[in-house]
C-alpha cells in the first residue's frame, strides 16, 4: 500500500468486494480498531519512520504520508505523540523503534484518541 494514495473507507470496501459497514465491521473485529483508525496509524509511523531515517523536509514527509496540508500533518502527529514532529525528530536522533506494536495496542485500547486528533 502507498501511504501518499487518497485511501477511503468507499474504496477500500469496493476493493475488498464488501459495504462499508461490512468492511468496517471485519476490520474492527480482526485489527481492533477501524480502517480510518488503522490508516492514520500506519501514516503516523510511516512518518516518525521518515523522520529519523532520512533528511527530508518535514512537509515532504508530510506529503508522502497522505497530508497535502502541512498544517493538519503537524497537528495530527502532535495529537497522536504528543509532540510535534520536528521535536519528535530531533529528540529521537536514530532511535527509532520500528515495532508499531505498542502503539497499535494503545490505539486500540483508546480508539478515541484517533479520532479526537482528526
């Protein structure tokens, strides 16, 4: 999958040959979270990923995680970490942990946090 591509519930369902409602229904009951929950996760780390692997610009990163406003990328980000990402980059300095894990099983404990970041 292509972090950057304009995903939706609509066409991820039209692609698995399912409604919405099913889709979101298997979705929730195998992953634990939704697929819109689920998608800004998987952005969110493939950015902190970006981030600490190489020397793009934080709107570049931005851009190729899906955001085409700098602005809503940062906030997201900020809402999901609780710092923003130039922070989180310069803090993290190569320490990077590539298991999503622990994260996913804090999104799936408090889904709301997703949605309260949109």
């Amino acid at each position: 999958m292509e972090p950057a591509r304009n995903w939706s519930v609509d066409s991820l369902a039209r692609h698995a040959g399912l409604s919405r409602s099913v889709l979101s229904a298997r979705f929730s009951s195998k992953v634990g979270m939704g697929p819109s929950a689920y998608l800004t996760l998987w952005r969110m780390t493939k950015a902190r990923e970006m981030l600490i692997n190489t020397r793009l610009p934080i709107a570049d990163i931005a851009e190729r995680c899906g955001y085409a406003s700098l602005p809503a990328f940062h906030r997201r980000f900020t809402a999901i970490f609780g710092i923003g990402p130039g922070q989180w980059r310069k803090q993290n300095n190569g320490a990077y942990d590539s298991s999503a894990r622990r994260l996913a099983a804090s999104f799936a404990a408090e889904p709301s946090k997703l949605q309260r970041a949109g």
